[in-house]
C-alpha cells in the first residue's frame, strides 16, 4: 500500500508536468493541425535560462529570499520562452502554412535539432545544477513522502492549468482561438485576426513549456541540453492518450500517463528488487501511445474529424 500511495503521488507530480507540456502540443494542433516537435526544446531552454538567471542573482542579491529569487528568475525565463515561441511561428511556420503538411512536420523537427545545438553550444553538453535553496524535508501524507516542492508545482500546475480553461472559455481571445481552430477562413471573415490567434497561441504554450521546464529542473535538481526531446515526446504521447487538439484531454492524458508510469515503474522495480523499475521508466508512455494509436487513435476525449482541406 505504501508503495502504492509513493507510486500516485509520483505519477500526479510528473502528471501535472506533462500535462502542461501537452497543452503546448494540443494547442497549436487544434488550431494549426501541425505537431509542433521544437516545443520540448522551448521547455529546456526555459529550464536553462531560469538557471542561469537564478544563480546570476543569488550571486549579486544573496541576502534576498531564495523564493522571491525563484520567482524573479521564473519571470524572466518566460518571456525569453514567449519570444522564442512567437519567433518559431514567425520565421519557421508561417511561410509553410499553406505547403503539404510534410513540409512543416520536417521544419519541426529541424527547429529542434537547432535549438537542441544551440543550447549546447551556449550551456555546454554536461549537467547544469539547480540550486539547492529548496527544503526538502518532506511531509509524510498514508505513508508516501512528499516535499514543498513537490507540492509546489502541483498547485502551479494545476492553477496554470485552470486559468488556460478560463482564458480560452472565458476571454475574446479563448473566442478567437476556438473559432480559429474550427475554420481560419470563416474567422478571419467574422473578423478575427488569425495571425495573432496563430502567435498568441504560441506564445502561451511556450509559456506553459517553460514553467514545466523550470519544474522538471526544480525537481531533479538539474537540466541539460538532452531533456526536452524526451520531455516532448512524452508530452506528445499525452496530448495523444487524452484527444490530441483537446485541452481537457491534455490535462487528462497528462495525469494519466505520469500515473502509469510511476506504477508501473514502482512495481517493476519492487518485483526485481529496484534491478529493473527506474531504467524502463520511459517504456510505459511509449507502449501508451502504440496501444491509444491502434484502439482508439483518436484519444480518451478527441473526436474523429474530416481532414482540412
């Protein structure tokens, strides 16, 4: 039971971490129909810069609170994500909107690859250390230990989560979005600029991206140049388990394969004596999403839908 209790409390921490990565993937699929695989890379590089930033200012405001340092240097990390996110969509996928959909698929990819050897060109290959200002003295909750800030980045998660719902549901822009991703052409009659619907959805996945990073850093106490290609695609595997183009089912999928694979890699691990667990961790999203594809390849929550012409 205790092993249990351990394994959810792991998988809705990691959960809540793909499931904002997903969003990143389901909004710009709802709306542009393109997968966009440089996305895990804006997650690492909000990871990086949140680190240099954060040691940038304890090395000049020490005696300042360590949480408001975190806070500050998050801040920071965003926009730079924000503008990272706008510029891919600028430069990389606007010119490709009308060409057969391989073109833009393969320019993803090819973004990826450059951030990728951009970060290491700038951070270097090896590990690059979270500072270690966070207590991890953690809290016993039915036998599982869990840290403030484990608990931390449930809440953030879960609150980035709810005013995403509130923006697209509640907001002109969530309108605009929701209207673009039905039919651009028809939104752009009534009105709707669809260029900066295109941008702003951008812009806000890759601040989700971002914060996911910085909490996946936070976490594990690092980051490097690697994490966001494997990041992403788990976060894709995500977004497709819950109904790809589907907010809810991002949320949804993201929760259910950080569970998954925390279980799963908790009682394989205690099952050969901790020889094997860990170390196959990563099998259990990918065998997700070869059995979603082949049973229901439109997800938990999507619904099949007409090609675009």
């Amino acid at each position: 039971m205790d092993i249990f209790a351990q394994q959810l409390i792991n998988g809705l921490i990691l959960g809540s971490i793909y499931a904002l990565i997903a969003l990143g993937y389901t909004m710009v699929y709802g709306i542009l129909g393109l997968i966009n695989f440089a996305h895990g890379e804006i997650v690492m590089i909000g990871a990086m810069v949140c680190i240099t930033c954060l040691n940038l200012l304890l090395g000049h405001f020490g005696d300042v609170s360590p949480l408001l340092l975190v806070v500050a240097s998050v801040f920071m990390a965003i926009p730079v994500c924000a503008l990272l996110g706008y510029s891919i969509e600028r430069i990389a996928y606007r010119p490709l909107r009308n060409a057969p959909r391989l073109a833009p698929l393969i320019t993803a990819i090819g973004v990826s690859i450059v951030l990728q050897n951009l970060a290491m060109i700038i951070w270097g290959r090896q590990y690059v250390p979270f500072p270690a200002i966070f207590t991890n003295t953690p809290y016993q909750v039915f036998g599982a230990a869990i840290t403030p800030l484990q608990v931390s980045i449930v809440v953030v998660a879960t609150l980035m989560m709810l005013g995403l719902w509130l923006l697209v549901q509640k907001t002109k822009l969530g309108r605009a979005m929701r209207a673009t991703a039905q039919s651009p052409q028809v939104a752009s009659l009534m009105g709707v600029n669809v260029n900066q619907v295109i941008a702003m959805t951008f812009i806000f996945g890759s601040c989700l991206g971002s914060v996911a990073g910085i909490m996946v850093a936070a976490n594990y106490g690092q980051a490097h140049a690697y994490m966001g290609f494997l990041l992403g695609l788990k976060a894709f595997s995500a977004a497709v388990l819950g109904g790809i183009g589907n907010i809810a089912g991002a949320v949804l999928g993201g929760l259910l394969l950080g569970i998954i694979e925390s279980l799963g890699a908790g009682y394989l691990g205690d099952l050969t004596n901790n020889f094997l667990g860990s170390q196959y961790q990563d099998m259990f999203a990918f065998l997700v999403l070869i059995t979603v594809l082949v049973f229901k390849p439109s997800g938990l929550l999507g619904e099949k839908t007409s090609e675009r012409p």
